[in-house]
C-alpha cells in the first residue's frame, strides 16, 4: 500500500485500512486521518469516496452483515439434518471466527447512516431465517407467527449471550471447570431443543395471546 | 463544577466526568483532556488520582461492577420465592436502565489496570452466585459442579443476550408481532425453567463427563 494507488481503488483500500485501524484502535477510537496515514494518502482523499467517518462505518458494516449472512445461507444448505443445531453452530463458529466483525455488527451502536435499507435487510437475515424455519414448525397454528418470534428471539438471545460472553473478559476469571467452556454449546443446544419440545411454548401463547 | 473543585474531591469529580464523556463520545473515543475539559481544570490535573485513561477506565468499570452486584443480591434477598425468575428479571432490569454501565462491564474490552482482584471479585459475582445456588439444587450428584457451570453459562448466556439485542440498533428492524418484544423475557424465563427441569441436564452429564 503506497501513493500507487489509484482512485479506482481507494474505496477499496480505504474500507480494508478503516478495519485495520478499527482492529488497532477500536470501534470509537479511530478516524479518517488514521485510514489516510495507513495508506499515505493525503487526509481528504477518503472523503471522495465517504462523506463522513460515519459512512466509512456504516459501509464497513453493511459488508460485515452481508459476509454473515452468505456465511450462514452456505452452511445452512450444507447440513439439512438437524437444521437448527447446524445453524446455531454456524453462528459461533462466524462469530469465534471473526470476533471483531461480530462486535461491529451486534455489539456497536450504529452510526447514523447505517440504517440504510442495503444494510437493514443483511441485519435482520439470520434472525429472518430462524423465524421462518420455526414458522414452518408451527403449521397454522393459532398464533403460530407470535410463537415463531418468540421463539426465534430466545434462541438468537443464547447464541448472541454466548457468543459475546465467550469473548469477554469476564470468562478468563470464572475458573470453570475443566471441559465446561468447550461443551457449553452443545449443553446449550439440548436445553434449547428440549425446551422448544416440552410444550411449554404453545402453554405460553394459549395463555399470553387470547 | 468549576475551578473551585478542591483535590479532595478531585478523584470523584475525574469519575463522574469520565462518566458523562464516555456517554456522549463511547467507551474508545474519549481522553483524559475532554475530562479536563469538562471539569474546567489544567490537563495535567485528573493525572493526579489516575496514572493513565485506562486507569480511570478501569476505576469506572470497578464501580459499575461492584453497584451491579449490591443490586443483584438485595433484589434476590426481596425475592425468595422464585429465586431464579428474580434473578433473571433483575439482571433485565439493571441492564436496561444502565445500558452505558452494562455495556461498559459486558460489552467492552477491558483496559490492562482492570484485570485488578478488587474488579475481578465483583465482575464474577453475578455468575458465582448463579452458580452456587445451582450447585445446591444438584445436591451431591455426581459432577454436580461442572453441571451447575453449564447451566449457569447456559442462563447467563441467554440473559445476557437478550439484554444486548434488546439494546441493539438490529432490534427496531426485526419488525416483531405487537407484544413480542414485551413479553420475550417472561417466555425465555418459561423455556429456561423447562429445559432445568426436563432432564436433558442430567443426560447431558451423564453421557459427557465419565
């Protein structure tokens, strides 16, 4: 990376640089000034291709979401078997894999120009995905929309919790037992399996929404 | 606040400052000049009580940790009945009022000075007692313990995570069914208590740990 590059492929460069820097300095702690040094750029040649740091941000993010969901479509044509341990394998080995995309996806608050439809629609795939793969559990059940979200939302909730709890520095101090933190995904994917099975769902519902 | 501030209080003043810049500029984007600022003192002033940012960090995540803690056990000490369901309903409650302090303990990497046994002692204390009140409901089973683990990583996990999806920018996206997002604590509480009481656990432990 040298003054050699041309603006066809600044944009490139910049977004590859603006997650170097990210990496290096964190989500908040990084600006467009770091993306020119890195690449020996002069400070305003980022901002031909984005207006703002936000927009650098937001199209870094746009990319994470995108990436996520490929990741997890691919893996989930893969292995139709047991479709819900499959994706919810799917989704740590995605977010071990690439712990600071994670962060920036779920664990960042957006910047403003984020809420864009492109990078909307990426967000919400996986959470789609899971709702309607329970929605088809459910036939046409009374209410059978209500359940599959909230189903879908306490399945996310113990990946996500996991996931980021893995990560964490807490997890170094808990001094758990040996075997404990490389089973707790496969504990975690009975409990939730036998919970979805226990009837305890159409329970709730019949009792939550008349 | 204003030059008058005497060094006595100094050291507070720097926390409480250092507190309202993390939340207008992030956990990464703020320095210890914007406390000065803030403050109205010379530069070098917060350098007195805290060596480094990262040190006042560290300062503030302690605190966050140690209120999260008090909080936890008086809600569990007003709560006998249903020990687990106070529990989960106050760990949702606390991080959704303080969502700068949840994110500061939970979502943030921690600087080097955190990793001090007066933060760790605290920062544990949520899932030692998590786990300790596992631990006595399995009696002396055998592998009692690592089982308690699993089943609090598996709690922690899901509570955690729906805590931060919760507060995350995807969640106004999901396009949920009215009453979902409300009533998905309570559910997930349903599922937990169920899978607790399925019998999958002991299964699980008996087929995992020989």
């Amino acid at each position: 990376m040298a003054k050699s590059i041309n603006d066809l492929h600044l944009k490139e460069a910049c977004v590859q640089a603006a997650r170097e820097v990210i990496a290096e300095h964190g989500v908040e702690g990084w600006s467009m000034r770091d993306v020119a040094r890195k690449l020996d750029i002069s400070h305003q040649a980022p901002y031909r291709h984005f207006p703002s740091r936000d927009h650098l941000l937001a199209e870094i993010m746009r990319r994470c979401f995108e990436d996520f969901a490929h990741f997890l479509d691919q893996k989930s044509k893969a292995k139709k078997d047991d479709e819900l341990r499959g994706m919810g394998v799917a989704y740590m080995t995605y977010a071990a894999k690439h712990p600071l995309e994670y962060r920036l996806m779920f664990g960042t608050p957006w910047p403003e120009p984020a809420a864009h439809p492109d990078l909307v629609k990426y967000a919400v795939h996986a959470f789609d995905v899971l709702r309607r793969n329970l929605l088809q559990s459910h036939g046409d059940k009374r209410n059978a929309k209500q359940q599959s979200e909230l189903e879908a939302m306490f399945i996310w909730s113990a990946l996500h919790g996991l996931a980021t709890i893995d990560q964490s520095n807490v997890m170094a101090h808990l001094s758990l037992s040996k075997g404990v933190q490389k089973k707790s995904m496969d504990f975690m994917m009975n409990m939730i399996q036998s919970a979805l099975e226990s009837g305890q769902s159409d329970e709730f519902i019949k009792n939550e929404f008349k």
